[in-house]
C-alpha cells in the first residue's frame, strides 16, 4: 500500500465516522437515513451525468453491492437505535476487517504476506479492545440486542466491501461505479419512508434537512475514496486501514455525546495504530 493509497483512506476514515456521528445525532434514525440515502442519490446521478457507465461487468457486483448497503443501512439504523455511538460504531467497524480478510483470500484470490496478516490480526485487537474494553469498565451489563445489531452490520460491511472491490476493478470507472452505487442502494430507504410516513413526510425531514445532506456529502465522498483505493491496493489491509475511523468515531462519542471513552480505549487506539505501521510496511 502506498503512502497516497493510506491517505486516501485515512481521509475516507475521518469522513466515514463524521456522517455516521450526524446520523446518530438525528434522534428519528428513520428520517436521518431518509436524508442520508437520497442525498446519496442524488449526488450519484449528479456524478452519473459527467463520466461513463460502468462495464457491463460490474453490474451483477453493483446489485448485490446495493442490496448488501440497503441490510448495512437498516442494521445500522437498529445499533444506534439500541446503543451508544461509541460502542456501536467501533463493534460494527471492528468487525469487518478479519471478515473481508478471508473472504478476500476465497474468493478474490488475495493471499496476505506476513506483515500484512500481522497488521491485519494487531489492529482488529486494537478495533476490539475499543469496543469491548468499554463494556467491562462500565457497571451496565452489556445490551446484547444491540451488540448482536452492530456484529451484524459489521458482517454487510465485509460483504459489501468485498463485492465492490472486484466490482470497482472490473467496472473501468471508480467515479461510475460510485455514482451508479449511490444511485441503486439510495432510493430504497427514502422509498420505505414515503410508504411509512406519507403526507407529513416534507415538514418532518425540514428541520434537519441541512445536516442530513451534509452526512450524504460525507458518506459519498468516504466510499468514494475506498473504491478508489480499492483498485490501487489489496482489500484486506484497506478493510483494517479504514477502521481508523473507530478512533474518530470513539472521540467523537466522548466529545460530543459525552460518553464514557478513558485508559483502556486509549491503549487499544494505540494497539490500532501498530498494526497499522505492520500494514504499511508491505509498501
């Protein structure tokens, strides 16, 4: 992995966790989603309107990818619902590297080297210890609904992340795919709302109609940048790399959610970023 390929993704990182903490901060998940998705719609057919269509072969990849984002979103909308941002962000996130890494090694034919696999297997200790950490420091018992929400989008991730990392490379356009990506999986949330909500629809998205579209912003150009580094370097270390975001995400819960963050996260961020310098040794 190349010192720009890392960057892009840092950014995407940084980005990623930003809009999930909008979206979190919209108490009515559903009108947040609602924002989000056709935000995203909309910037895609924006975007669609000045590069070219996908490969004809990317399109079986483009389909599963939008139905894998439409589960991703709804289990996502049910962790937040369910739990803490600071917990819920980091479980869903941690998860997916070690997932992506095996898929990636079955069925895209990516065999990890040494350092990689050392990088890959530090850092997710490093994304768990996030995680996990703060359940053993808290006096709660652990809400197991909502762990088993966020494992569970955790696993959409790893699917979604594997399937647009051989579709992006067979697509011959990132900037296409993304924007036929957003277009697809965008529409189906917005949808279900109208069905739900239908003739109150307008003045209840109104209020928190600029935030939402900034999250859509954010959301587009976060996987944006991972299609990109998807086809410039192996899934399995972007997959850990991306889950810097958990950092981000943990300061954002304790800075303006205010919940509880302390020694035990800080070493496991540390843990993270070990294994991140194992990853980037490979370049």
């Amino acid at each position: 992995m190349t010192p720009l390929v890392a960057i892009a993704v840092l950014a995407a990182a940084i980005t990623h966790a930003s809009w999930n903490a909008i979206a979190h901060a919209i108490k009515d998940q559903l009108l947040s989603f609602t924002l989000i998705s056709g935000g995203g719609a909309l910037l895609g057919a924006v975007i669609a309107c000045f590069v070219p269509l996908p490969a004809a072969e990317a399109w079986p990849y483009l389909v599963v990818s939008a139905v894998l984002h439409v589960a991703y979103m709804a289990l996502l909308m049910r962790s937040f619902t369910l739990g803490d941002f600071g917990q819920m962000y980091p479980i869903a996130r941690g998860t997916a590297p070690l997932v992506v890494t095996v898929l990636a090694a079955v069925f895209v034919g990516e065999r990890p080297d040494g350092w990689a696999t050392a990088g890959v297997a530090v850092a997710c200790a490093g994304l768990v210890g996030v995680a996990l950490w703060g359940i053993r420091g808290s006096q709660a018992r652990p809400h197991w609904p909502a762990i088993t929400a966020a494992l569970a989008t955790g696993l959409a991730i790893a699917g979604y992340t594997t399937v647009d990392g051989v579709g992006v490379r067979a697509s011959g356009t990132s900037l296409g795919y993304i924007a036929w990506l957003m277009i697809l999986e965008g529409l189906a949330v917005p949808a279900y709302t109208l069905c739900r909500r239908r003739g109150h629809l307008a003045a209840q998205l109104k209020p928190f109609a600029a935030r939402g579209l900034l999250g859509a912003a954010l959301s587009v150009a976060a996987y944006g940048l991972v299609l990109w580094a998807q086809t410039k370097a192996p899934l399995a270390p972007i997959a850990a790399l991306r889950e810097s975001s958990i950092i981000v995400g943990a300061a954002i819960g304790s800075v303006f959610f205010k919940e509880r963050f302390g020694a035990p996260r800080i070493a496991a961020a540390g843990l993270m970023v070990i294994g991140i310098g194992l990853m980037l040794h490979t370049s």
